[in-house]
C-alpha cells in the first residue's frame, strides 16, 4: 500500500482539505527549521536536493518528504510512503504500521503540523486520537496511490 500526504499548519477543527479555506494555513516555519524538524523525527533522513528528501526504514517502506520549491517560510510539505515492491501484495504487517504512525507522529505532534491523505482528502488521525467507540485507523485505509 502506497499513499501520499499533505502536512499542513492549521487549528484542530478541519477535519478535511475540502474545509480548509485559502490562507488559513499557518507557514511550517522557515525552510531550515522545517528540513530540523523531519531530521529529528526521521534520523537517517538523505536530503538530495534543498527541497526533496528520502528517509528509509530498513527494507520495507520509503518516506519521499517534498517542500516547495522557493517557499520560506514553508507552507507546506508532501510525504509519499511507498512500500518495498519487492514485498509484493502482501500489505502492510502490524508492526510497520506502528513504526511508521510512531515517525510521523514524532514529526507532525511537537511541530503542531496536522496529516492529510491527499487521496481521500481527509485528516489522518493517529491511533492516540481515535475515540475508544469509533473504528481504528489503519494504513490499510488510506487512499491508493500509484
């Protein structure tokens, strides 16, 4: 399972992009506390470019982190998961959606950064969100992508 992300700076009450009216996101911060930030939460990150990174773990999936081009302060910022296609069809294993929720949890919460599933367009809400009484998020409920 494949899927990309929009993270964004904005109050807790949109629970959609399709809510989110023009200049209501907050800037990241500026381009060198941004690219900080993603360092600290994904520690073995390779920065190939000022605006694109690539962040493994281990061999199972990839995290490619995108900034805007000449934007400083930084506004926004895209994560594309991808998971090994050598693995094949299988899907994600419980213990990988831990790990990967665990990282992007340690980049967006002490940021105040917000996740969009940019397939669906919806909030993703981290396991630590989820009320008791509603279903769980899972990976396996993000919107596919190519």
């Amino acid at each position: 399972m494949n899927a990309d992300f929009l993270v964004l700076k904005i109050h807790d009450e949109v629970a959609s992009l399709n809510e989110l009216r023009e200049g209501e996101s907050k800037p990241l911060g500026f381009r060198e506390q941004v690219r900080k930030a993603v360092g600290q939460a994904l520690p073995s990150v390779r920065w190939l470019e000022d605006s694109r990174a690539v962040w493994w773990s281990g061999e199972v999936f990839s995290v490619e982190i995108g900034l805007p081009m000449d934007e400083d302060p930084v506004r926004s910022l895209t994560l594309k998961v991808r998971l090994n296609p050598g693995l094949g069809s299988s899907g994600w294993l419980s213990e990988e959606e831990d790990e990967l929720e665990n990282f992007l949890l340690g980049l967006c919460d002490p940021n105040g950064w917000i996740l969009f599933d940019l397939a669906s367009g919806r909030r993703y809400q981290f396991r630590d969100e989820v009320e008791e009484d509603e279903a769980e998020a899972t990976w396996s409920e993000v919107g596919p992508v190519n």
